[in-house]
C-alpha cells in the first residue's frame, strides 16, 4: 500500500498544504525549522493517532488557530481509501475513515501500516520504562487487533482496580484481577514474542550497520511472579495498603543487551542510533511478514551520523522497500533519481483545496 497525498491544515508550522507522493521514495530537503519533520510526523499521527514529540495534542495545532486537520488519500492494492483527523479544544476528536465517523483516534492504529526511524527513537533506550511499553504496544497494535482489544481491556480494568484499592473493598477486587489477569497473560505472551521475531534480524541489521559481527539480546523484564493463576495473591495487602497495582505489565520493562551489556548504559552514541535505526528495519520486515503486503518505511534525518559505506548500505536495503519517506537537509542520495521524488519544504507545497 502507499499514500497518494496528503492535506495539512494549521498542524504546526504548516497552514495550508496539499502535496502528492511517489509510491517510490520521497525525498523531503530543507534546512532545519522549514518544516519538512513536521510533515513527517503528520504521517506518523496517522499511524498512530499520536506523535512522536508531545503527548498534547494541542501543541500540534498552529500557533493562534483552534484546530488541526489532517487528510490523506491511500491506496491498498486497487483499493482507493480517504482518511481524514481533526483536533480542536472544542471539537475534540474527529475520525473519518471513508465518511465513517470515528470519535477515537485507536481506529488509526494499523489503518495506515508504517514504520518510522526518527532522532526521538533514542527515548526508547535511554527513556523510562513507559516509552519501551509505548513502543512495543504502537508495534504489535499495528497487526494484531487481539492485542489493541486486550491493551485497552487492562487499561480500564487497572483503573478500576485502583479505584478499588483505595477504597479497601476488598470483595470487588477479584472480578477485576481475573480480568487483569487474562488480559496481563496475553499482552505479555505478545510482547516477548515481539522481542523473539525481532533478535535475529536486528543483529543482521547492526552487521549491516555497523560493518561487523554484533552479539544483541532482548531482555523482557516481567513483574507477574511465576504462578498466573493468582498472581496478586503475594503482594494484595501491600497493595492495599499504597491503593494502587504493583506488578502487570503496565509496570513490565525491556533491557537491550549488545555484546552482554546494557546498551543504555554502556553503549556508545554511534552503537545506540545504528541499535535504533536496525530494530525500525526489524519491525518493518516483520510487520511485512504478518501484513502479507509491503508496509510504509521512513527515517527522519536520513544519513546522519552514518559513513558513506554505511549510508550506501542504506541505500540498497530501502530501494526496494515499497514506499519510503525520508527527510534531510540536501540532496546526498546515491540512488537512480528517477526512483526518487523531490520535495523541497515548501517551494514543492500547492496550496489546499
């Protein structure tokens, strides 16, 4: 699949723009603040319905406006679709999937199937245990609708729950931990999957990379104690007493281990940005896997901190990778121009219709 084009209105530094896209790679050149990130991202909302740089929604309406709009015209196999985002403070959420109407942006997850290398990435290594949660439910959300059903089921359950702690009523705690408990053992089961599938090519990644043999691990740290079958059982009193959930897996974390030690801590900036830039090459081959069709690939800054052989690499790997969305300051790519289209920030931009 590939989007055809796309139409941004107030959403941040761009007031007004329609632009159409090559299913090839789409090459977007322009010095830092032109805007061409801002794009990016406006792809990635709709992905996700969310973006890779602020978790309100308002900072991504133009400055003095009341509200973005964001829509895109695809193509899966001979399929046309219209998507269509709106945000404002007094409209709230709006959500048009060819004129259905949606509320929530959770439908957008897995609608527009891509995956994206962007500099933010590196939040997943060196953020909080709740950026490598995001990570891996954006991921396994994308492909498997068991997973979003089973996410957002914990998620109000676990809220319930530690209204119920609070409370100290006891008896209406053991309806919602068998529902936590169902769905804990799926979302856990799904994520260490995840890391299983994505080892292999990873590291064949980070050879690629780095230009030698690399020894990766992925490490899932699990809060649930061994025995599922009552796993509150150790630990409901001191719950009780604090009145809230200690263990599951909106408390569960993941450790990248690169030649036996912890990449956070002992990686170094070139091992981390090749880490990253390798895992977004291992989710888009396996979301490819799972999808049956090619996904959508993109790395904001592209080029950055690599060596021309590296950059080659590169190169060759996303040729045939269906459509592509990069972005960069100048033109320094190597491939055939006549697979590549140019959009200079702006200056390429017709107005909106």
């Amino acid at each position: 699949m590939h989007i055809t084009s796309v139409i941004l209105y107030n959403f941040r530094n761009h007031k007004d723009i329609h632009t159409s896209f090559s299913p090839n790679i789409n090459c977007f050149i322009g010095e830092n603040g032109t805007g061409k990130s801002n794009l990016f991202e406006a792809l990635y909302f709709l992905n996700t319905g969310k973006s890779f740089r602020t978790h309100r929604l308002i900072d991504l309406v133009h400055h003095e406006q009341s509200l973005f709009t964001l829509s895109a015209s695809l193509q899966r196999q001979e399929i046309s679709e219209t998507l269509q985002v709106r945000y404002g403070k007094q409209l709230g959420r709006e959500l048009l999937i060819d004129q259905t109407r949606f509320t929530s942006f959770l439908s957008l997850l897995g609608h527009v199937p891509l995956v994206f290398s962007a500099p933010e990435d590196l939040t997943i290594i060196t953020g909080s245990p709740a950026e490598r949660r995001r990570w891996m439910d954006i991921s396994l959300s994308q492909k498997d609708p068991q997973y979003l059903y089973h996410l957002g089921r914990y998620q109000r359950a676990l809220q319930h729950r530690n209204i119920v702690l609070k409370t100290k009523m006891l008896s209406g705690l053991y309806p919602l931990e068998h529902l936590l408990t169902q769905s804990a053992t799926y979302l856990i089961t799904q994520r260490k999957a995840l890391l299983t599938r994505l080892t292999t090519p990873c590291t064949q990644n980070m050879q690629m990379l780095s230009m030698q043999r690399e020894s990766l691990a992925f490490n899932y740290i699990d809060s649930f104690p061994g025995d599922l079958t009552d796993p509150f059982s150790s630990i409901r009193s001191k719950e009780l007493e604090i009145g809230t959930t200690l263990i599951g897996p909106h408390r569960d974390d993941v450790r990248f281990v690169l030649h036996g030690k912890d990449l956070a801590t002992y990686g170094s900036a070139g091992q981390k940005r090749s880490f990253l830039l390798s895992l977004r090459l291992a989710e888009w081959m396996i979301l490819r896997e799972d999808l049956n069709y090619t996904p959508i690939f993109g790395i904001d800054d592209f080029g950055a901190h690599l060596d021309p052989s590296r950059t080659k690499a590169l190169e060759s790997l996303i040729e045939s990778m269906g459509q592509v969305f990069l972005t960069m300051p100048t033109d320094t790519l190597s491939l055939p121009h006549h697979r590549v289209e140019f959009i200079t920030t702006y200056s390429s931009f017709s107005p909106a219709r």
